[in-house]
C-alpha cells in the first residue's frame, strides 16, 4: 500500500502499483498518444502490471475492435473499450491467474490540441477493477478538459491523471473524497479539468454520485456540475451543447411556488424569442457554492434534500462557483451560442447592480456588464411587493412583511419589477439603457397570489411547526420533506 508521508510523484505512483504483485492488466488509449500506459513503463517493472497496451488510432480498426459508436470522443466508445478490453482479460488470464490477481482496464479516449488547428481538447477515461481477486468489477469514469496551449503538454497532463486515476481507485477509493482531490496531483486545475465523475459497482455501494460531483466544485477540478431529473450525474457538455439555455439562481431551501412560477413564466416567455424559436432549449435551476457554504461548511443532506426536491418537480440542477452572473453566462458560451436567459427576482436585480463584487475588476461594472450582456443574453425579471422590496433595502433580508392582520393584502400591494425599481443615479442612466435596449424584460404572467413567499419564512414554518408551510411550496414537495424529514420537519406529536 501506499506511504502518504511520502512525496508521491506521478513516478512514484506508477512504481508503487508496478510492484504490487495482484494488479494486472490491460491500457487502451486513443486520441493522444499512450501517455498513461508510457508512465507506467518509465517507471519500471511495468512487466508486473501490464499485461497488453493498445492504441486503435484508425476509425477502421477501432470500429472492428470495439464496434461503433455515435462519437468516437465519447462515454459510449469509452464503455465499448471497457466492455471489450475487460472481457478478453477475463477470458485469457482468470483461469490461469484470476485466483491472485485483481484485474483491472484503463481506457480513455481523448481529442488533444489537433495540429491542423483549434479544436475542443477534452476526453473521456476510466478504469474497470476487481477490488480483489474473483470480485465483481467495480468502475470509476471521468470527463476532462485539457488547457495547455500545446498538444506535447496535453499529452504529459493526460499521462498524469490517468496515473492519478488508477492510483486512487486501488489505494483511495474507500475515500472518495480524498480519491477526487487526487486526481490533479502533479499536474493543477490551470492545466486540466475534470468536469463529470461516476462511480458505479461492489466497491462504491456507500457512494453517493452527486456529492463526489459537489467534491469535484468544492476542490476546485471543475467551476460547475450538473445533475438530471432522475439524480444522475450529467456531463455538462453532452446536455448544454448548440441549446439555447435558460437559467434560474436560488436557495432553494425549500423550493417554492414563488421558484416555480418564476422559471415556468420566464420560460414561457423565452421560447418565444426570435433568436429562440425553433431551438432545443435548456432549462436550469442552479444553486451556488456560496450559497450552499452559507453556513461556513457543506450539509450533505442538506444538498442533497435541495437537489432531490428539484429532480422531484422534473428540473435539472447546476451546482456552480460562479457567484458572478457574468462568469456564468461565460461558462455557457464555451457549449452554445445560442441565446441565453436569466430569470431572477429583484433582489437578484439590485446585487447585480451593486459595484462592490466586481472590484476585482479593471473595468468595473462596465466591464461586468460588458462581459454578462454579450451574445444575446437577456435577463427576465420577476416581480416584488412594495413592502418586501422595503423590508429588502432596510435588511437586505428577502422575507415577507405582514400587514396589521396578519394577512397579505394582495389586490392593495403595488408591485415592484423592472421598470420601475430605483438603482442608485450614477447607475441609472446605465440602468435604463439596458432596459431600453431589451436586455432587461419583466416576466408576465405571473402568480400575484404567490409573491409573498419566500424561501427562507418557508423553512422557519417548517422548523416552528407551523402547517402553513404545506401552502407555499409544490404538492410533490411537501410529500417529499414529510416522508424524508427534510429542513428540520417534525411530524406533529400524536
């Protein structure tokens, strides 16, 4: 086993599985090179691991090895070579050697910087293993991103990873954790990217998907990860690429009616776009790190009851660390250039407003906007009642405000919305040249009978006993937080 104390360089790593007599198997690599399979053979004694390296580079001979696949860059073709490479192991060498060995296939499949010119340099690698001889095999598979300008480099950083890889699913994988951090050990999140990580088989029963996902944000391999309507982890650029994109930020701590009404409307008026019709469109709820590091470190039950409670009312979730909308919309534009829309609530409005975040800066706000409104990017705004936009400036606190019977006088109320909420004057000019021109639009259509909900008085009912939480979020919702006990419910005493 591996000494942690020690400096474990990409060498050392490849030296300590060579010499750890039960591993043994086969590299299949395509697209750059046989990197990983090259780190292992420099390191010496490769003789007690390796038992084949294969490289497929023709179409050809990869299709008669493997068989065909919709894209040769793609998790489809890296689940073929598993599929094939393992099974040949199995049939060659479990008779002779299964009893003492831990088989095990790495395989990746990658498109590094082309020498005709720019292209998208990424690729898919996993690794297929026994945890011990005669075990089931167990798999762990991951996207990555290569950002060294030169396909020489490209092809050290693969070699690096892949020999993180395979390290950590023989010497980490009862801490995954640990297992996601290492995976850019010798090599740095500057030069490569892991943006998707699934675990699947016997040794990963206690792994949770989405939470390695969040690991992969929280340590700093990828900005943003994605999950689908059934919990699965999705590879942002398999559902974000060519899509018109519509996005929704919050808390969603629960979610409410007030989150529902506001994406439901934004997206009615979004498919609508002339730069929309027609186009397959994507639809986001997204919950920032920030926002889920709020209370100074990660709840997983907590995260995972608000990813739960979206994939339950039939939403896709991007988990980000981009507080900034900008560098949102940013990571958008490296999938689609399409048309991409924001829905958010007024105080979502006034934040972006505010020049503190983006001293950082050269051109402050101006360069902020600059960068946020660029190709074809609008925001629709839903609407806030006069007496929570008060409480909101005075507080900062987006919560309701009761009137003196302690009831919401809706039809009274007058509503606050992009026309005419107040920025400060230096920025008003600024303001009403984005809504002029369109960047800003009032979401229609919506629910006056809601606008009082907030997320943050729902989880103080809930937390109090109160039932009339039951009345501000989904019915799906509601049943869900009962069964599961989520947000500190308590069912009433008998």
């Amino acid at each position: 086993m591996s000494d942690d104390k020690a400096l474990l360089t990409t060498n050392r790593k490849a030296l300590t599985i060579n010499l750890d007599g039960p591993i043994y198997g086969t590299f299949a690599e395509i697209g750059a090179g046989q990197e990983v399979a090259r780190v292992f053979f420099q390191a010496g004694g490769a003789s007690g691991t390796i038992a084949k390296t294969i490289s497929a580079y023709d179409m050809a001979f990869s299709d008669a090895i493997y068989g065909k696949a919709p894209r040769y860059v793609s998790r489809e073709r890296l689940g073929l070579m598993l599929d094939h490479e393992y099974q040949l192991l199995n049939e060659r060498l479990a008779s002779t050697r299964g009893a003492e060995t831990t088989f095990f296939v790495f395989a990746d499949t990658v498109a590094a910087k082309s020498f005709r010119g720019p292209n998208e340099a990424h690729g898919w690698m996993g690794i297929r293993f026994q945890a011990s001889p005669g075990a089931e095999p167990s798999e762990i598979v991951l996207h990555v991103r290569m950002w060294d300008k030169e396909n020489v480099l490209q092809q050290e950083a693969l070699g690096i990873v892949g020999t993180n890889l395979i390290y950590g699913a023989f010497y980490y994988r009862d801490d995954p954790a640990k297992f996601t951090q290492s995976l850019l050990d010798n090599v740095g999140a500057d030069r490569i990217e892991v943006d998707m990580l699934r675990f699947s088989g016997a040794a990963f029963r206690h792994v949770d998907n989405r939470l390695m996902s969040l690991h992969l944000v929280q340590f700093g391999l990828t900005n943003a990860v994605m999950f689908g309507t059934q919990g699965e982890v999705l590879q942002p650029s398999e559902v974000l690429y060519k899509k018109a994109i519509l996005v929704e930020r919050g808390s969603f701590r629960p979610v409410t009616h007030v989150n529902v009404d506001m994406l439901n409307c934004a997206t009615a008026q979004f498919v609508q776009e002339p730069l929309v019709k027609g186009k397959e469109v994507v639809v986001l709820m997204e919950i920032t790190m920030n926002n889920l590091l709020a209370a100074g470190e990660i709840d997983a039950q907590d995260f995972l009851s608000r990813v739960d409670l979206l994939a339950d009312i039939g939403f896709t979730v991007l988990i980000s660390n981009y507080s900034e909308y900008y560098r949102l919309t940013s990571y958008f534009r490296r999938y689609t250039k399409e048309m991409i829309g924001v829905a958010m609530g007024i105080n979502n409005l006034i934040e972006i407003f505010n020049e503190k975040y983006y001293e950082n800066l050269e051109g402050g706000i101006l360069e902020s906007f600059g960068r946020l409104f660029r190709h074809s990017v609008k925001l629709y705004i839903y609407p806030m009642r006069q007496e929570a936009y008060d409480r909101y400036l005075t507080t900062g606190q987006t919560t309701s405000v009761p009137t003196a019977t302690g009831s919401h006088s809706f039809a009274a109320s007058v509503l606050i919305n992009a026309k005419n909420v107040q920025v400060v004057d230096h920025l008003r000019n600024l303001y009403n040249h984005l809504l002029e021109n369109h960047y800003l639009e009032c979401i229609v259509g919506f629910d006056q009978a809601i606008l009082h909900i907030f997320s943050r008085d729902v989880l103080r009912r809930i937390r109090e006993k109160d039932p009339a939480w039951e009345q501000m979020v989904p019915a799906s919702v509601v049943a869900a937080i009962k069964k599961r006990r989520l947000f500190g419910y308590t069912p009433p005493a008998a």
